[in-house]
C-alpha cells in the first residue's frame, strides 16, 4: 500500500494582512501578498474584496485609492486616475468588456483578522 502526499496548492495558503477593525469601511488598502499588490475594500455592509492594485489603463498599482460604489447593484470601484469602474466580485471593467483585472479570495477569520489567498 502507498501512501498519497497531499501537497497544498497555493490557493490553500493564506496571508494575514491586517485586522478587520483596521480596514476603513468604503476605503481601501494595499497590501503586499507574495509580491503581488493586492487593493483590499471594506463595504459599508462589512463585506470584503480583493483584487489586484493595478490599473490597466494607466499602469499604475492605485486601484486601492478608488472611490466605492455601485453600478446596477455590483459593488464597484473607480479608479482614480482615469475613473473607469471595476465590479469587485469579478474584476470585470464595466467600462470595457476585454478588460479584467485579478481577484483573489479574501475572508475575516474568527480572530478578527484579514486574510488573501493568491490562486
């Protein structure tokens, strides 16, 4: 008989970022996570979103320095260089349909804390 090793795939680990408290709601945060800059939206309703810092049409990582809201009842951020508005669930721009930026998984663990896993 032989033994399987399971090895964790990289989307099994996650990464501590920061406390749940410190995350401003309507505000968000960047945070470094195995070298990707991953931006971090707090909502007012408490949920959480991650995707990635980069900004396609400017080629700047400030994503998380965009402004919340809501397009047809998707949670969304504008960037803040040229205001184009991703849908936070997906990444999806909903500016121009070929554009998608990254999302990661992200979760509120029971110690209070924010964590991301990169796929």
């Amino acid at each position: 008989m032989t033994a399987e090793l399971t090895v964790p795939t990289r989307s099994d680990r996650w990464t501590d970022v920061c406390g749940f408290v410190d995350l401003m709601p309507e505000r968000g945060a960047c945070a470094l996570v195995d070298g990707v800059q991953v931006a971090i939206f707090r909502t007012f309703d408490g949920e959480l979103y991650a995707l990635s810092n980069f900004d396609p049409f400017s080629g700047a990582y400030v994503l998380a320095r965009g402004i919340l809201g809501t397009r047809n009842g998707a949670p969304t951020v504008a960037s803040p260089m040229y205001k184009q508005v991703f849908d936070l669930r997906t990444g999806q721009c909903l500016d121009d349909e070929q554009v998608v930026v990254p999302t990661y998984p992200v979760r509120h663990n029971s110690a209070g804390r924010v964590e991301v896993s990169l796929p």
